[in-house]
C-alpha cells in the first residue's frame, strides 16, 4: 500500500466520522446514503447495496401491512421498515423527518392542560351515555343476548 492510498484511506475515515457527527441547522442528520464509504465508491455495488436495503425494507413493511388487519404492531413495523429505508434513500428520511415531527406535535398537544381536560370531559360523557344504554337494554329485555330477543 502507498502512502498516497493510506493518506486517502484516513481522510475517508475521518472524513466518514465527520459526517456522521455534523448535523444540519434543524438538528436532523444530513441526507444521503448512510453505506460505508467502500460501498459508495463503487456505482455498482452502492446500486447493489440500494437495491438490497430497498427489498428489505420492502419485505419489513410488507409484514406490517398484512399485520395492520391481524394481531401484530403494524405500525411500529411499518415506521421500522420506513427507517430501514431511510438508511439509504431521501425520499424515505424526508417521510421519516415529517412523521416524527407530527408525532412530537400530537404528543404536545396531548400533554397540553386544557386538551387533557376536553379529553377527560369528553370520555365521561361517553361512558355515561354507554352505561345508559347499557341499563335501558338491560331493563328492557334482561341479560339477553340480542341475537337471541323473539320480540
């Protein structure tokens, strides 16, 4: 090895860390491809390491799609197989970026006093109007199933 190739070869590294450490003016990380540095030296192997993170991350939010129906967190796995791709494609970190910040809006907002409280009001009155329901059925036709009611 020359001492010109090792030269390169510290410069990527370090060049490598400093990237992953720099962060943009919002405090996200930099877009791009997160592929070691090898990999995006090569055009076809960085196009094969696409390809591969993109089936993968296919496969991931495939599973969360058909869990979404059946029992299974298909969200969360959806978000894991969107973050997979966001490893390796803008379109991905840009979906992922606008996601979390949505959550940490409705997460805020949540937390908020006043909507707490709207939340809390609103839910008493529904279990109130449920139980009154609930108690009308009962005193009218009893502990009967209504698949069962002759009437």
């Amino acid at each position: 090895m020359s001492a010109d190739s090792d030269e390169r070869a510290g410069e990527s590294v370090t060049d490598g860390a400093s990237a992953a450490s720099e962060r943009e003016p919002d405090g996200n990380a930099p877009l791009g491809s997160r592929a070691p540095e090898f990999i995006k030296a090569r055009r076809t192997l960085h196009l094969s390491w696409q390809v591969g993170v993109f089936l993968v991350g296919l496969a991931v939010v495939g599973a969360g799609i058909v869990m979404l129906p059946l029992p299974g967190p298909g969200w969360l796995v959806i978000f894991g197989g969107m973050a997979i791709w966001a490893t390796e494609f803008v379109w991905a970190q840009l979906v992922l970026r606008w996601t979390k910040r949505k959550v940490t809006e409705a997460a805020q907002r949540a937390l908020d006093p006043k909507v707490r409280r709207r939340n809390l009001i609103l839910t008493t009155i529904g279990l109130v109007i449920i139980a009154v329901l609930v108690g009308i059925y009962v005193w009218k036709f009893g502990l009967v199933m209504p698949w069962k009611i002759d009437e």
